[in-house]
C-alpha cells in the first residue's frame, strides 16, 4: 500500500499556533494538554476572567482530539444493562443525562463560536456481528426507551440494506441523536475560541513537575516545563491517553491504548451513497471494533484497534494493513479503492472504562473516555472548569470511585495491553 502515513484531517485545517512570547510568572489556572477537555475548560475558565496558560507538550492540538472518527456520540464505553446493575439505575440515568447534554454541549459551542467543522446530526449505527449481539440490541432499545426516556431505532436484519451497504451483519440500532464532525476543525475551533476568551495557549511547553508551593500566603503549584517554570494557583489536568509521570495519581490509573485509521481517496457520490445512505457514524459490536463513516469529500474512514500498543510507525504500518483487509471484509464494492492515509493515536481507558472528573492531589481533572471523548471531553472540560469557580452543581462522574489496578500492578507502563487483547480477541469469538 502506498499511502500519506499522517492525520487525513490535518489536511483539511491549518492548525493554530502557540503563543511566542515568554510563560508568564503567575496565572490563575495552568491547563495541561490542549486537546477538547484542555481547550473547553481553558475557555469556560477563560471566559469567566480567570488567567489562563494552556501548556501542551507538542504543538497545539497534536493528541487524539485532532485525530479522532469525529463521532459525537449518545452513551458511554459501557452499556445502560451493565452500568445499571455497577451504579444503580438513577446514578445511571444521570450518566445517560450527561452523554445526551454532551452532545448538545458542542452543537452550542459550534454555533456561538462559529466552529466551521461540518457538525450534523446524522445519527449512529451499532451493526451486530451475531445474532445474539442483534437480540441484546432489541433489549437495550427497550430498557433505554422505558427507563431513559431515549428512543433508539431496531433495524433488522431484512431491513438493514437501508442503512447500510454491507450484508455481513446481523441487525443494528439507530440512534438520530449523535452527530458527526470534523475532529481537527473543531479542535482548533476551540482554540481559536479560547485563545479570543483570554487564554495564553503554549506549543512545546510539556510540563516535567508540578511541586505544591504558596506565594504571598496564597496556596498553589509550581510547575516546570520544557520553556520554563510558572506559578498556577490551579492546575487542571486534560491529558488524556498521554497522561504521564508529571501526574503521578492519573498516570497509575490510566490505560494507553491504540486506535487507528485509514481513509480512502475520494468515492464517487454513488458509491458512498451506498455505503452509507444516511451518512451515519457507524460502530459494530465486537471488543476489538470496528468503526466508520464518510469523511465530507466522502473518503471511508475506517478505524479500529487494530494494535493495542499506542501509535508507532510499526504499529500504523500493521494497523493500516489489518483496517483495509477489515474494510473489503465489510465493504467488498472497496477493493479497488486505494488508502491514501493512515493513522493512529492513544486513547485512555481507567480499569473501570468509565470517564472520570473532579480533584485528586489538589489539582482538577477529566479523564477516562475510552474512545467516547469528543463530546464528553469537551463536557467534561468545561463542567470541572465550572466546578473550578465554585459552581456546586453535580457532576454523575465526579461521584464515582476512581479504581486503580487490581492489586496496585500498574505504574504507567501497560506491560498486560498484549495479554488484554488476546483476551478480547478471544471474547469476540466466543460471545
Ligand atoms: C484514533 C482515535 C479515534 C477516536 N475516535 C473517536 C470518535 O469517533 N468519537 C469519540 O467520541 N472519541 C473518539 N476518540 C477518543 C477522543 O479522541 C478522545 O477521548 C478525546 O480526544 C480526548 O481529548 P483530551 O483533550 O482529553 O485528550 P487529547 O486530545 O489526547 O489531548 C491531550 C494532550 O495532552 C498533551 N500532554 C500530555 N502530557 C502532557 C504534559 N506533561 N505537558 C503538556 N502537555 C501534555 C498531549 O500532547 C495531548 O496533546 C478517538 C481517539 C483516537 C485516538
């Protein structure tokens, strides 16, 4: 395959620049990482009079935010049937709450910030890769619609050449609520928006420690990064898949793991009206997933985990690989379509694969979002960013206990991730 080894939706944006001037002495509120969660909390605190350095380790946007599907999505990693019995069914309703208000939470970003990012609401489409998979469709849809009040749509599987132009699976679920976007336009959107709230926004400025200090009997953080050190009186983590050993707590408690990518050169309108016919954001039921859609010059995109281990030349090589022999698998009409990109990029899971939010050694943060990050990262971001200026109101992931490993084996380096993906390769087989 010959194809651009590089980010398909860098090229459709030029991304924002950091700031050249020097790290001020002092701010209001360090913010680490200027992804969706970074960059929407750095523009709520921001907007709100608070002084704000963004500091970002490569250059502005670089991490999962910019590389993403662009799939904005209505639930969580973790299905309604196996959180209500872990959470209790209001705890739950309030998560399923919050995922809906996520998602309304960018479109309303979108318009006041005039994000040109190709935000539509197209809806999304679970395809079930067993029969069974299909039946756990239909109870869902009907334990959503009587205990959240949400309405999903049960395609069967006589009926699913209407949503979809492969024949492989075995029913899917509509739900018209989720939308798609361009992740690199609205990542940089909100940067832009940020940057004209008031925020500094630092490129290359990875921050190594962060040391409790007080200045003038006023408590705080010193924090040193790769263009210096400056004072925050507080720090609010958005650091996602890339979490490091600057964030001792979050570090142990994330999981890095891979997604990657590939994009087709441009189909023809016939083509990819058959593919797709609603243009949905379209995901099936498998651990080891696959997920796709039309980009809007009506490129597949087709992702997937194809390597556990993050993003690396080697594993982008193998993952593009795998994706094509996956997409011909679910789209033969793709044969002969050539991969002109692909990519990969780290998504954070914590062992409970649930978003978590709130304060932990003094400094705030939102993490968690196990490939559901475009909407609840920017939700996140900017609900712990009001939390921050003494709003009081609940936050369902603030309230739920943040596990470590089992048995504390985990300090940062996913030594289990080969171990954990024979293990799911193996679940897909046999459920
Ligand atoms: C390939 C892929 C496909 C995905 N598809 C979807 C999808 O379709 N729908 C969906 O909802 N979600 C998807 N996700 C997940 C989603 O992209 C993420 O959940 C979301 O972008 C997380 O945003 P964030 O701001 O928390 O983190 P990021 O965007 O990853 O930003 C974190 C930033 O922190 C910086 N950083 C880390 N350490 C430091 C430090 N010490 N100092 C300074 N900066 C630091 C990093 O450089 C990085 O830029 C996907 C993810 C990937 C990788």
């Amino acid at each position: 395959m010959n194809y651009n080894e590089r980010v398909f939706w860098w090229d459709t944006v030029a991304m924002p620049q950091g700031d050249p001037a020097p790290l001020p002495e002092k701010v209001d509120v360090a913010v680490i990482g200027s992804g969706f969660s970074g960059l929407s909390a750095a523009r709520t605190l921001a907007r709100r009079g608070a002084r704000i350095a963004v500091l970002e380790a490569e250059s502005l946007c670089w991490g999962a935010s910019s590389r993403n599907g662009g799939m904005v999505l209505t639930g969580m990693k973790v299905g309604i049937r196996k959180l209500v019995p872990r959470y209790g069914l209001e705890a739950t309703r309030r998560m399923y709450a919050a995922s809906l208000a996520s998602i309304d939470c960018v479109e309303k970003i979108v318009k006041e910030e005039q994000i040109a990012c190709d935000f539509a609401r197209c809806g999304h489409l679970e395809v079930a890769c067993k029969p069974a998979h299909f039946a756990a469709f239909r109870r869902s849809a009907e334990i959503i619609a009587r205990d959240f009040n949400h309405q999903l749509r049960v395609v069967p599987r006589s009926e699913l050449r209407s949503e979809i132009g492969s024949t492989i699976y075995h029913g899917g679920l509509v739900d018209q609520v989720s939308a798609g976007l361009n992740p690199a336009r609205y990542v940089a959107g909100l940067a832009h928006a940020a940057r004209r709230a008031g925020a500094q926004l630092f490129d290359h400025a990875r921050v190594s420690t962060i040391e409790h200090s007080s200045r003038n009997g006023s408590g705080g953080f010193q924090l040193t990064t790769a263009r210096g050190r400056l004072w925050a009186r507080d720090v609010f983590v958005g650091t996602s898949g890339y979490t490091g050993t600057a964030t001792p707590g979050l570090h142990k408690r994330i999981i890095p793991i891979g997604s990657f990518i590939i994009a087709t050169e441009p189909l023809s309108e016939e083509l990819a009206r058959e593919l797709s016919p609603h243009n949905r954001m379209i995901f099936d039921s498998k651990n080891y997933l696959y997920y796709f859609r039309l980009t809007p010059d009506n490129r597949m995109l087709f992702g997937g985990r194809a390597a556990f281990f993050p993003e690396t030349g080697n594993t982008i090589r193998r993952s593009a690989e795998i994706l094509r022999r996956g997409m011909i698998s679910v789209y033969p009409q793709l044969r002969d379509a050539k991969v002109a990109y692909a990519w990969g990029g780290t998504l954070d899971f914590a062992f409970d694969i649930m978003p978590h939010a709130g304060q932990m050694d003094g400094m705030y943060y939102a993490v968690g979002y196990a490939g559901h990050g475009v909407a609840m990262a920017t939700y996140l971001g900017s609900k712990v960013a009001e939390m921050m200026c003494g709003d009081r109101e609940p936050n369902p992931f603030t309230d739920i206990k943040f596990p470590g490993a089992p048995l504390g084996l985990y300090n940062g380096k996913p030594w289990f991730l080969p171990f954990a993906g024979a293990w799911y390769k193996l679940l897909d087989l046999v459920r």
